[in-house]
C-alpha cells in the first residue's frame, strides 16, 4: 500500500511516500524556522502563511522523488492535530482536496503518535511490546507506557514546558539563535555539568510528572549575577543539559520498575541530543528505538507511517468532515 503522507502541525511543511509503512520512498521538508528566529519562537501567522505557499510544492516535490504518480497512491494520510489551528487547516485541506480530486482515502492521524511512531520504523516486526514511549519536542514531553499501535497508557507529562521548549528558552538566555536546543548541545561540548546547581522541578504527588520551567528560571538567575561572564556560558548550557536530561532519564528508570517491558522507543526532536542518546544507552539494558536523525523533528514520512498502520486496524480512512484538534491526547 503506498500512502502520501502530509504535514503541517507547526513550522514545517512536509510530505512523504510511505510503501507498507516502512519503506521510505520520499521524504519533502520545507520548514519555516528561518523566519522565526528573530522571534525567539514560532509566529503562528508567519507560519501559516509559509505552508500556503510551500503546500503543493511540497507534495509535488515528494511525489516527483518517489517517482509515484497520484494513480499509484493508495491512502493520502495527514496530521489532523495537536498543532497550531491555522496550520493544520492548510494540511487537512490540501488532503481533503487531493482525496477528492485522486477518489483516494483519506485518514487523520495524531502527529505526537507519530512520533513515537518514527522510532518503530526502525524495530523488528512484530514489535517489541509491551514497551515504554517517550515523545521528547518542542511542544511535548511525554512518558506512556505502549501496548500496541494504538493503545498506550500516559505515565507522566510535563506540567509547564516541555523539554525542547526549554532548551529553546535556555539558549535565548544564552544568546544562542532559534531553534536552540542544537546551540545548547554543542556550546556544553565544552561546559562543566557540575559548575551550576541546576535541577530539573518535581511535582508534587506525580512522580512521573515533568517540569521545566524552575531550571529555566535559575538559568536566568545565573546569567542575570554580574560575576557571569562568557567563560561560564558553557557550564551553564552544560548544566541545564544534564539537570533536564538526567531527569527524564530517572523518570523513565522509576516507570521501570512498574512491570517488564521489551524496549524503549523514543521519538521527537530533543532525540537528536547524542548526550541524551549516550545517557539512554549507558543506564538502559532493553533494545531503545530511536527515529533517524531526519525523522526525529517533524516530518510527513512518520504520518505516512502511522496512517497506513490506522487504515490496516480500521479497514477504512475517515469522512471528509473530519476536522483538525489543537489539543488531542494520545492516551
Ligand atoms: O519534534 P520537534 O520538531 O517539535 C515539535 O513537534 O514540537 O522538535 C523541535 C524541538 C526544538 O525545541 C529543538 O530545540 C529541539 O527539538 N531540539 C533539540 C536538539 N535538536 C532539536 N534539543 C536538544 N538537543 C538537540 N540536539
Ligand atoms: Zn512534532
């Protein structure tokens, strides 16, 4: 079955051909983080503005490499949500307009499942379940335990900010450009992780609950002491890093202690962090399932992905009335 893949959730305007789910046959991304830079976060606006113009570009671009016609296409899948409203509409209305135009299915799947979905692409079929998932973004942080595609039961989430979203703040603080979780990385090669006593919030009665907006709040006490100087930039970037880091690696240790699972999968773009990468291999004895570095932020190709596994469980796409969610939950 080979499904057309469409997104648009947030800045990045993507399509993708997916045959059975895995192979990938193309892979388009035209993402508008360049205009957001000077905001320090994404303009809502701005960005719908981008996925207007970039839209069919996009799928144009995704079909040509795929070498795939619209007569071959089988399912047209598309991110129905959480993500920003005006954004998704363009994406769902581009795939509710190719579906009628091509007489192809269409199905809405949720673009935080997909993530997690990203990271099975790459493990054994059948997969390793009852597993754990963490999904690690700009505009998520979550911990679920993963019984099936499809059934996941949530453990923890953040409170506040999710964890990209903090290194995006972090790095504003730091002087770094945006997106800066990437800037963080690379100024803490150099940082001593131990120089700032930075330590990631605990929440009352929820163990397994995140939040990260108290580190935030220290970074920016630390950066304000007229004694910080450039010298001290990369101890600071290096202990935040930890401090957030470390914290979902405890967080994921305690969840496993609830009952055996078989792996980890891990999926959004903090996944891109190699210490994050260095600390899950270190601590963790299960297989751990990340995306590929060019999946891990978003992309059609996981959507592609997930629609073809929904079309299979439901043996049918959705009406064309189907509508996008800014917030839909996973679990
Ligand atoms: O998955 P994604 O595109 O966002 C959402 O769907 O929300 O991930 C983007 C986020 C940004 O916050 C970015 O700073 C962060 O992932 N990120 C990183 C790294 N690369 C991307 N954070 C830490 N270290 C990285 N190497
Ligand atoms: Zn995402």
């Amino acid at each position: 079955m080979i499904v057309l893949g469409i997104e648009s959730t947030c800045d990045e305007t993507a399509a993708a051909v997916v045959r059975d789910g895995r192979d990938v046959l193309s892979h388009a991304i035209a993402s508008s983080a360049e205009i957001h830079e000077r905001y320090g976060g994404v303009f809502p606006e701005l960005a719908c503005r981008r996925h207007i113009d970039a839209i069919m570009p996009v799928i144009e671009e995704a079909l040509e490499t795929a070498q795939i016609g619209p007569e071959e296409i089988d399912l047209i899948a598309v991110a129905k949500g959480p993500g920003l409203v005006g954004a998704l509409l363009i994406g769902m209305q581009a795939a509710k307009g190719l579906s009628i135009a091509w007489k192809k299915p269409l199905i809405g799947v949720n673009h935080v499942e997909a993530h997690l979905y990203a990271a099975m692409m790459g493990a054994p079929d059948p997969w390793p379940f009852p597993a754990l998932g963490l999904v690690l973004s700009g505009g998520h942080t979550l911990l679920l335990k993963i019984e099936d595609v499809g059934n996941y039961q949530l453990i923890g989430t953040t409170v506040d900010d999710a964890v990209g979203e903090a290194f995006d703040k972090v790095a504003t603080l730091l002087g770094l450009p945006y997106p800066g979780g990437p800037h963080v990385e690379e100024l803490a090669r150099g940082g001593n992780p131990k120089r700032f006593p930075f330590r990631a919030g605990r929440v009352k009665r929820s163990p397994f609950d995140f939040s990260f907006s108290g580190i935030k709040t220290s970074v920016l006490y630390a950066v304000r002491e007229p004694s910080f100087s450039e010298q001290d930039r990369p101890d600071a970037a290096a202990s935040f890093q930890e401090a957030a880091l470390q914290d979902i690696v405890k967080k994921t240790e305690l969840a496993l202690r609830d009952g055996p699972v078989q792996a980890i999968y891990l999926g959004g773009g903090v996944c891109n962090n190699q210490r994050l990468r260095a600390l899950f291999a270190e601590r963790f004895s299960l297989p751990i399932f990340w995306p590929p570095t060019d999946m891990s932020a978003d992309n059609a190709v996981m959507i592609a992905g997930l629609g073809f596994q929904k079309f299979l469980q439901c043996g049918k796409g959705d009406p064309l009335d189907l509508e996008v969610a800014t917030r839909i939950p996973v679990a």
